[in-house]
C-alpha cells in the first residue's frame, strides 16, 4: 500500500497527538493483519500500551520518551513512532506486518503472557524504525 500522505511534513514529534492518533489505528491495523496472518483466521486486536512500553525499552529508545512517563504516555509515544516512520516510508505496511508476525510466539494469544509477547515483537519492529530514522 502506497503512503497517501507521502510529502506531508510532519517534524520529528513523539509526542504529536495527532500523530499518535493515526499511529494508534496504524498499530492495531497492523497487529491485526499480522494476528491474522500467525493465526491464519481472520481476526483483530488492539495493542495495549504495556506491550509498547516494553517494545520502546527492548528496542533501546529510552532517549525518546520523557522521565516520569507512564504507560499510556509510552503507547502514545510508539504510536507516534510508528506514524511518523510510515509517513516518511522509512517503513511499510507489509513489512510491518511481516516483521511481527515472524516475531510473534504462541504467548500473543495467550491472556496473561500476550503483553510480554507483543512487545517482544513490536521491540522487533521498533529496532528496524530506529536504525532507519537513525535515531
């Protein structure tokens, strides 16, 4: 899928609302396909914010997030990054999609160990993004 806002300008703003709005519907969009492809159903999924705060961590992007930021301020910050990178086609969508659901283990359907998981395989994701953005 091509990026319909390719040349938007968009500074480099983890902390953009408005970019962690467009990367909240691009991360479960993306979770969702990915979710679908492991489990080869049909299926849908949002990410909590815990699962981000440990992708940011794993992907060693402390630099990026505030002091004293709590879990739902990290989810809002690795939306951004999400959104941000996809702006700037430093990342697809298939790509993404490609990198979690290689990533992804049986514990991402588990209730209690899915979070764990699921950053685990978005720290993946976000470790491509970093080295990309050069961050």
């Amino acid at each position: 899928m091509e990026n319909p806002l390719k040349g938007v300008s968009y500074e480099k703003d983890f902390k953009d609302k408005g970019l962690a709005t467009l990367g909240d519907s691009l991360a479960n969009f993306i979770y969702s396909l990915a979710l679908s492809s492991y489990t080869g159903k049909p299926t849908g999924g949002r990410v909590p914010n815990a699962a981000f705060a440990i992708a940011l961590e794993m992907a060693g992007l402390r630099e990026v997030i505030p002091r004293r930021t709590d879990k739902h301020g990290k989810g809002d910050i690795a939306e951004a990054l999400l959104a941000y990178a996809w702006l700037q086609s430093k990342i697809s969508v298939k790509e993404a999609v490609g990198i979690l659901s290689h990533n992804f283990t049986d514990d991402v359907l588990h209730p209690y160990r899915n979070k764990e998981a699921l950053g685990k395989a978005f720290g993946e994701l976000f470790k491509v993004i970093k080295e990309r953005l050069g961050l």
